[in-house]
C-alpha cells in the first residue's frame, strides 16, 4: 500500500460538502485507490477513514484529515465499520510500504517485516476491511480465459507486466526506458507491485518513488510520502511522525 503524504489541507475550516474536496485530492495524490492502489480515471470517491455513517464520527465528515481516496470495491467493503486509529494501518500516517507484501499470483499479505503479532494482527485486520485479502473471483470469457474484474487477479495481471518491463530494461538499459516503464507504472496504478518487481533495482525505485519532471510535466505517481523510504529505496520504519492521530506503528 503507496504510503502517501496529503498535506496540510487547502482551506483552515472543515469542507461544508466533502465531495468539493475531491479535485485537491486527486490533483495530490494522483487518481489511484488509497488502498489497493488500482488506477481509476472515473469513480474515484472521497473516502473517509472514520466512516462519515457512524454517529461518533460525523463531526469527521468535512475534515481533510479523515480524507482518502477509495475505489467502489474497497469502500464497499470498508463501509461503516468502525475504525480504531490504532488498530489499522494508514497510508497517510504509517509506512504502509513496509507492513505489507504483494507476491507473484496476487496476493497481499502482511510483510515478514512485521516481526511481532501485535503489528502482524494490524496488517491482517486491515486487509480484511478493505477487502485486500480477497481471494480471486474466478470469470471466464467465452474462450474460458479468466477475465480480471477483481482486484486480485488485476494485481496478477500487472505483475505480468511489470515483470516484462523488467526484462525489456535488461535488455534495453536506457534512459528512455527507465522513464518510459514509469509511465507504464503511472498509466496501470499498483505502486507497490513495480516497488517490488524492481526491489533489487535502487534506481527503478527511486524514480517511482519520486516520479520524475519532463518538458514541464510530472510523471510517477503523485503524492508518494517520500520520508518513508532510504535513499536506495528500501522502506523507513517507523515512519517519522506528521502529527497525525495514530500513526508511526509501522
Ligand atoms: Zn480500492
């Protein structure tokens, strides 16, 4: 999960509709899910940790802070289930890099990292309610090829590609290519997949941590909290504290 870094919001007062707060979001971040990290150009929504539905929190509804952007699979599972601070990890407060892994056939799973059961409980307790810990949803075409509408076979489907944009920069080691695989990256979403096909490739991590500027344009992947990584690109834990409530257990 894309650590990310929000920023202090663009206005002092609590926005009096919270979805007018959606094009400063995306603008910031980049139009990717909070949580499973899948790029989608429409249908992003201006997601709230602390559900705006449960009474405790609706002072909550117009606070940037509270604010993620979510995709309609992980909101729907999320819901209004209460969120402990404490108890999740966050992408805006916590080195979500660090807390989980994804592998090969797509799945995501707590991070050997996590060398405790306190945190590794965290980690499991916040794929389930976002819904990251599905299983596949198994569709065939009429040709019998699956066909990747859940987030799980997507995150096999780009491992594909990542591992393919790999092979072409080993055989092509240019310049040209290392900016030409970010592009890829920011057009298909899953930050950590391509962090982790390139994990042995300081470099290739660098440039999609940072993204990179050209002709007056940035590509990469906006918003990524770059405190939470070396400058190799390996993951910082704790995450160095942002003031906000809960965060720095990974
Ligand atoms: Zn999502």
């Amino acid at each position: 999960m894309r650590p990310i870094n929000r920023r202090p919001g663009p206005q002092i007062l609590d926005f009096e509709n919270y979805r007018d707060a959606f094009p400063e979001l995306q603008s910031r971040l980049g139009p990717y899910c909070s949580y499973c990290e899948r790029r989608i150009p429409t249908q992003l929504a201006v997601e709230h940790i602390q559900p705006k539905g449960l009474k405790r929190y609706e002072h909550l509804k117009g606070r940037w802070d509270n604010f993620l952007l979510g995709c309609v699979n992980c909101n729907g599972t999320k819901t209004d289930k209460d969120v402990a601070l404490d108890k999740v990890f966050l992408p805006d407060r916590d080195n979500t890099f660090f807390a989980f892994t994804y592998t090969k056939d797509g799945q995501v799973l707590p991070s050997p990292n996590l060398n405790d059961d306190a945190r590794r409980r965290i980690a499991l307790h916040t794929l389930a309610l976002t819904g990251l810990d599905k299983g596949p949803n198994e569709v065939m075409d009429e040709n019998g090829k699956i066909v990747a509408i859940d987030r799980y076979n997507q995150r096999k489907e780009i491992w594909l590609v990542a591992l393919e944009s790999k092979e072409d920069l080993r055989d092509a080691p240019t310049p040209q290519m290392k900016r030409q695989i970010v592009r890829t990256a920011q057009g298909h979403g899953f930050f950590s997949i391509w962090m982790e096909a390139f994990a042995d490739d300081a470099e290739m991590r660098r440039m999609l941590i940072d993204g990179f500027d050209r002709n007056g344009e940035f590509y990469g992947f906006p918003g990524t909290a770059r405190d939470c990584f070396d400058p190799t690109g390996q993951p910082v834990s704790p995450r160095p504290h942002n003031g906000l409530d809960g965060g720095s257990k990974v």
